[in-house]
C-alpha cells in the first residue's frame, strides 16, 4: 500500500480508500444489495489488512447504519488513531426550521453516536445547500474544528466556483477551509476535468473521487454475469446508461490492457486514476474484489497505454448528484 498526505492537512492516507456506501440495513435505505454487520466487518478486516487506513462512509447511507457498521467493525478491529474516517452530512430540509450551524451539529453528533468516536477525521459536505447562506456552513464546521470534533473538512458534489467561492469566506473570516474534493470521477466520467481538478491541483486541494469504477463498469469482463447491484442500482442507471455505446469503447481498451498487462480491469481502471488524483475510493461488497487493493500497486502502465485509455473519450451531460440537486438547470429558456 502506498500513502499520502491528504492536501494541506496533516492526515496521511491511503492511496486507495475504502467507500462504505454497500455496508448497512438493507431495510433502512436506497438499496437492498448492502451488507450486513457481520459481513461488513469481514470485509473491512480483510481491506485493512491490504495496508488500507481511509474509510469513507456518510449520514446518509442507510439512514445512518452504515456509520453504525463501520463504526463497530472498527472498535472491534483496530485502534481509533489507527484508521481515517471520513463520514458526510447533508443539507437541510425544506422544512427544517433550525440554521446551518444548528443543522450541522446536530448532523455531526449524529455521526459521532453512530460511528461510536470522538471525532472525525475528515468531514465532507455531502453536496450544496441552496438554502442555507454560505457564511452559516463555514461557520458551523469552523465551530466543530475548534471543538476537536472534526481534524479536517472536505466538500463533494460541487462546482469549482462554489469551492473557490466557500474558501475565500474560510480564507476572510479565518475559517478552517475544504482541504479535500469528493467528486464524480472516473475513466467514463471525465467533467471534473474542465475546472475542478486543474483548480485543486492549483491549490494542494486533495481529490479523493467516488463511483471510481463506474458501478461496475469499468471492472466486469465481457463474460461475466451482471451482480445483483448492477440489475437493481436504478441510481447508476441513470448515470451511465445513456452514454453505453460511446463508454463501452472504452472499457473495451480497459479490458484489452488488461490482457495485456494479466491484471483485473478494475487495476486498470485504478491505476488510470492513481495517476490524476490523492486517493480514489473503492466500493467492495465481495472478498475477491479486494485483491485490487494491492494488485493495483504492482503495475507500472506505460505514459502511452494511459493515453490509449483517455483518446476514445467524448464530453458528458451532467448526471448524478450535480445535475439533480442544480437549480440552474431547471430555468434554461
């Protein structure tokens, strides 16, 4: 395992973390394909014996049980300064009548309780809140830095303006800023590219990307059977179907090096990424897709082979989370 320092804060992670979105109560959130706790733990075990110490999970996933699954597998596995968590909070309510700086400690306590610490090692604004004025969100997490409930701030699902615009209010007022960028990333999905990755780049912004295989995608061989989440994650449907015809020349050069290079297509697909960003995450919901957890760092792809990779891309719509929760997409004339 490799390892890095995450922006201009003093964790050190791992260069691959562990995206705990399918750990959970099944009966409690979006998806029925999320593993239970005795599950979750035997997975995160064998992931933290690859050398792995970054764990990203959020609030929202599950209704909060993931937190709960990570949280006890870890109590029962490690020690506390042993690991880097990274959980997300989400923005208010419509209805919520409490500020942004009461939504977010309450949001933080939440997680506290759930994942069973002290502390945060890294907590993400899981994506923008219209609502709420910009100077109540970097005022609450501000507040939780002092309190030590949280080391260090990241932000997921937003434009490069919108983190421009939120660290020049950290930067005036001296508050802590986001040291780190959650966003929609990978070799079929290459928009953060426009101005978000050359901006963090700019500033030791670290980027740490999820759905860093595309759901799947960018991972399944051409025989193979499609999973349980693959038939069932409606979500990832409507992220990737309507490109398949220009994406899938892509993936088939990934399953092509692949041959090439006697590997998984999922070590590929990461190796790609390692090579643009701090610490892609990974979602395992199955043992043996742990393995990539180490293959991926005994590769050495050629300058040329990763161009080979890029060439066949064409520009993306939006899709997911940033098209979805954007105003500004529904008063187009």
């Amino acid at each position: 395992m490799e390892f890095a320092k995450l922006g201009n804060t003093d964790l050190i992670v791992s260069r691959l973390c562990l995206g705990c979105m399918g750990f959970g109560d099944a009966q409690q959130g979006q998806h029925d394909w999320t593993l239970n706790q005795k599950e979750t733990k035997e997975i995160i075990k064998k992931v933290l014996d690859t050398g792995v110490n970054f764990l990203d999970t959020a609030i929202g996933y599950s209704n909060g049980t993931s937190e709960e699954y990570v949280g006890k597998a870890l109590k029962e596995l490690t020690q506390r300064d042993k690991v880097v968590i990274a959980t997300k909070f989400l923005p208010r309510s419509e209805k919520e009548i409490q500020k942004g700086e009461e939504h977010i400690k309450k949001s933080c306590e939440t997680s506290l309780k759930n994942l069973g610490t002290d502390y945060i090692d890294l907590y993400i604004y899981h994506m923008w809140d219209y609502q709420t004025p910009l100077f109540d969100i970097m005022q609450g997490l501000n507040n939780l830095i002092k309190e030590g409930k949280v080391r260090a701030l990241g932000i997921s699902n937003c434009f490069a303006w919108q983190l421009a615009e939120a660290n020049s209010l950290a930067d005036k007022e001296k508050f802590e800023p986001f040291n780190c960028v959650q966003g929609h990333y990978n070799l079929i999905f290459r928009e953060e590219e426009r101005e978000m990755i050359p901006y963090c780049h700019m500033k030791n912004i670290a980027l740490t990307p999820y759905s860093s295989l595309a759901a799947g995608r960018l991972s399944r061989t051409p025989d193979a059977k499609p999973t349980n989440r693959f038939n069932k994650d409606n979500y990832a449907k409507g992220k990737y179907d309507a490109t398949q015809d220009e994406d899938q020349k892509i993936i088939n050069r990934v399953y092509e090096l692949s041959q090439k290079y006697k590997c998984s297509m999922s070590a590929i697909s990461l190796s790609w990424l390692l090579s643009k960003v701090t610490s892609p995450i990974v979602g395992v919901t199955k043992k043996n897709q742990i393995k990539v957890f180490s293959e991926v760092f005994d590769l050495d792809i050629s300058p040329k082979d990763l161009a080979y990779l890029e060439q066949p891309y064409v520009p993306h719509e939006l899709v997911g989370v940033m098209k979805d929760n954007n105003p500004y997409l529904t008063t187009r004339h």
